[in-house]
C-alpha cells in the first residue's frame, strides 16, 4: 500500500512539473513559433526577452508593486493575527473567514468591483494597483502568521507580561519572534501572489504600464511568440531560487509544519 501512495505521489508531482517543463523547454527553441519539444536549441528569444521594452518595463512594474504590497500586507497580516489570537475561538473563526474572502470570491468579481470604486476615487493608477494587491496578499501573510501561532506555546506571552514586560515589549521580543517563520513565508506567498496576479492586474493597469503578466498575456494572445514563454520562465526560475533561499536560511516550510 506504501508504494502505491509513492507511485501516486511522484505521479502527481509529474503532473504539477509538466507545465513548468514544457514552458521552460519551448522557451530554448530555434523556430519561431512556441513549439514542445523545441525546433533546436537557442537563446534567441531569450535575447528578445530582455530587448524588449514592454517586457522589461512590465518587469520593473510588477517587482515595485509586488515590493510595496509586500511591505504593506505583513504588518497587517501580523497586527491582524494578534487580534485575532485574543478573541474567543468562535469569533476567531468567523473574523479569519472574513479576512480570507478575497481569496474565496473569484478574482474577476475582486477585480471589476475593485475597478468601479477606484474609477469613483481616482485610484486607477499604480497606488491602486497595489491596494489590489494587497487585498489579495493580505490572507496569505494572516494564514502563515496564525499557523505559526497554533504551533507556539500561547503562554508565553502571558508569561513574559506576569514578570514585567510591557505589552509593546511583550509583541517586539515575544510574539513577533514566534510568528516571525509565518510573516516570513507569508510575505513569500504575499510577494509571489502579487508578482503573478493577472487577473486584478488586468482591471487596473493603467495603458502603457501593463505589469509582467498582462504582457504575457498580451503576447499570447496576439502573437504566441517564445519570448513570451522566455519571460515565463525567468520568473519560474526566479521564484524557485527565491523559494530556495529563504528555505535554506530560514527552514520556512518546516518551521510551519511544527519540525
């Protein structure tokens, strides 16, 4: 029976890995079409890649806007976390419920909605693209941060305040240290989820200052060019060696499953 759930398992790991391998490897080719298994083996549209103008400008567009929202969607994550780790588990649950509803209610309703009331305060502009951002990101940092939470002993706090410590004192050296593996990979999910949204993106880019995504988007659905498939894969490799890091500096992933 164990080696039909590894059979399963590796199974199921195959088919997670197929996308990334067939953008990746119709990335290299020779031809001029996206093609897998590729026409040859080039850089070409890797070369094309980083020419390209919109492509970079999207770059640098979704890396400030995945920064910001990262800097704005930890602290309240935290702060959110903190709040609700004081109430009763019934009202614990059903505010965690209301904090998670961007992620439960479908990306295109978040973002037309998020489009008529921006259009009505003259947000339509990169600070509103990060607000929506940051709507979104907001739940991944509060999920990690009150997982974290759960695997920690709850009387600490209490303890470091019966012998003196200030309630300020008490958040800085005692609850922040205990939630710090959450906001860590919380502001992970957080930066990821901002650096590949493009449905919200999609809403709220202003013309001519289109995030990474909608380019791709954008390229896909007129041209289909392997550049497209280039930019797609930096950003794999690039979120991979981040995820790695951070794994290797700060054992985030087991850190969360309580090892």
């Amino acid at each position: 029976m164990d080696m039909v759930f590894r059979i399963a398992a590796w199974f199921t790991y195959a088919l997670l890995l197929l996308p990334i391998v067939l953008v990746t490897g119709a990335s290299f080719t020779a031809g001029g079409y996206l093609t897998f298994p590729p026409e040859g083996l080039s850089l070409r549209w890797w070369r094309v890649m980083v020419a390209d103008p919109d492509m970079a400008n999207g770059f640098l567009i979704s890396f400030r806007v995945a920064l910001l929202t990262l800097v704005l969607s930890v602290p309240i994550g935290a702060l959110a976390a903190i709040q609700l780790s004081r109430l009763s588990p019934m009202l614990r649950t059903w505010l965690t419920a209301v904090f998670a509803a961007p992620l439960s209610v479908p990306l295109v309703l978040t973002g037309f909605a998020l489009l008529v009331f921006f259009t009505q305060a003259g947000l339509l502009n990169e600070t509103g693209l990060v607000i929506g951002h940051t709507v979104i990101a907001v739940p991944y940092v509060l999920r990690s941060a009150l997982v974290s939470m759960s695997l920690s002993d709850p009387a600490l706090p209490r303890s470091a305040a019966i012998h003196g410590a200030a309630p300020w004192q008490v958040i800085w050296h005692v609850t922040l240290p205990l939630l710090r593996p959450g906001l860590i990979s919380g502001g992970l999910f957080a930066f990821l989820a901002s650096i590949n949204n493009i449905v919200v993106s999609a809403f709220l880019a202003q013309p001519g200052e289109n995030p990474l995504p909608v380019v791709i988007f954008s390229r896909m659905e007129n041209l289909a060019e392997p550049s497209a498939a280039a930019a797609s894969a930096a950003v794999i490799v690039l979120t991979a060696l981040l995820c790695l890091v951070l794994e290797r500096r700060y054992a985030l992933f087991r850190s969360l499953a309580g090892r």
